[in-house]
C-alpha cells in the first residue's frame, strides 16, 4: 500500500515566525510532489509542484525534495494568520499507464497573532 | 485558469434515494477524479475516469457508480443513499501527462444523508 505520511497537528507558530511542514512517502519510484493548502469547508487549492530534488521557492513558500530520503517539505514564511489552514501532502503515484495522487491526511497549521 | 464546478454546495437527502453529483471542467482535462473527505480520514478517492466512457474503481467504490458520456463531465451516482455516506464530496481533473498531473479541486458538494 503506497502512503504518504504528514504529522496532523495542529502545528502553531506566531505571525512572523516560520512554519514548516513535513511530509514522507513510500513508493520510491514518485517524481512529482504537490502542497495543497485547504481552508476549513473548502476544496483544496495548488500551493506549489516541485519535480527535482532541492529546493523551489515561490514567494513566501519553498517546497524542498529529497528522494533519496523520500521526504519533502514546505517552509513558510514570515507566516500570516491567512495561513491558517490544512495542508496536504500529495504524490504522484504510478500504477498502469497513468498517475494518481495520493494524499497524507494533512497537518493544521494555526498562525498565531 | 482552470475551472471545476460542481452541481451543488449543499445537499440533504434522504436514506435509499437515488442521488446524482455532477461535475463539470472547461479546461479539456482528460483526468477527473471523485474524492470523499471525512474528518480524521483524509481525501479518499472513490473513481476516477482517464478518458470518456471510461472510468476505474478507486479505493472505495463500494455503493457508488459513475458515468463519463461527455469529457468536460463526470457524474457521481448513490445508489441507494446511506447515512454512512454522508460526506463532502469533490471532483477533480487534470492533464495525463508526466509532470502535469496537478489536479484541479471543484468548490464540493457536503451532503447530508437523514
């Protein structure tokens, strides 16, 4: 059973401070990796991809990768009380002909004024 | 920008009947997904479909079906609703090629089963 494993939380940080999310995944052969922010009653939305081993910043956001250690993290911030939220872990998983997603249940990030 | 709609926001219904959640994206993905998300249980995909007229079980099918007769539409069907089933359901899509496979989330449907 391929999973991806996040720490639920609630994870709280001070507004300013930064807040980092970690996530680990079983199936060695994944290539691509996505953060997903949901705010609570909503549907998830795109934070960021990252593909290659390293870091990707985008603005506030950097998403690190290391297969090897088959674990990818996302860094925020100068954290905002907006950043409150659910993130989701999700990876790419191949089986057949395409890739599905497979998502960690997600860690509660509460940003504290 | 991609768009993903879904049929209804909020949806009460009761045990046994019948009920349709319909799903609609305008950017031509062939991709789309049903998801179920219950709290403490994560996202939990339920079907998904690669191509019209196609559609593969997910983790769990079980008392759902789906129909995928037009590409920008995929349809999730209750049977004979249960309390259990009960939930907030979203619809997904995305491109099927490696390195696109961002998937797209719908607003969700939270569905109440009496």
């Amino acid at each position: 059973q391929k999973e991806v494993e996040q720490n639920s939380g609630p994870l709280s940080v001070p507004e300013g401070a930064i807040a980092s999310l970690n996530c680990t995944y079983s199936d060695r052969v994944s290539q691509s990796f996505f953060w997903y922010r949901q705010y609570s009653g909503k549907s998830p939305e795109l934070i960021m991809s990252i593909y290659s081993n390293g870091d990707k910043e985008d603005g506030r956001f950097t998403a690190q990768l290391n297969k090897a250690s088959q674990y990818v993290s996302l860094l925020i911030r100068d954290s905002q009380p907006s950043d409150s939220a659910t993130y989701l872990c999700a990876v790419v998983s191949y089986g057949g002909s395409q890739g599905n997603l497979i998502f960690g249940k997600g860690t509660k990030l509460s940003v504290k004024p | 920008d991609v768009k993903v709609t879904q049929s209804s926001r909020y949806l009460v219904k009761r045990t046994g009947e019948k009920v349709f959640l319909e799903c609609v994206q305008d950017m031509d993905h062939e991709n789309m997904f049903w998801y179920r998300q219950d709290p403490g249980l994560g996202l939990r995909l339920i079907y998904f479909s690669y191509d019209v007229k196609m559609k593969e079980k997910g983790d769990i099918p079980e008392g759902y079906s789906v129909s995928r007769e037009k590409k920008e539409r995929f349809s999730l069907i209750l049977e004979s609703a249960s309390t259990n089933q009960t939930s907030m359901y979203l619809c997904a899509s995305s491109l099927p090629t490696a390195g696109t496979e961002t998937q797209y989330f719908g607003p969700g449907t939270r569905l109440l089963v009496l």
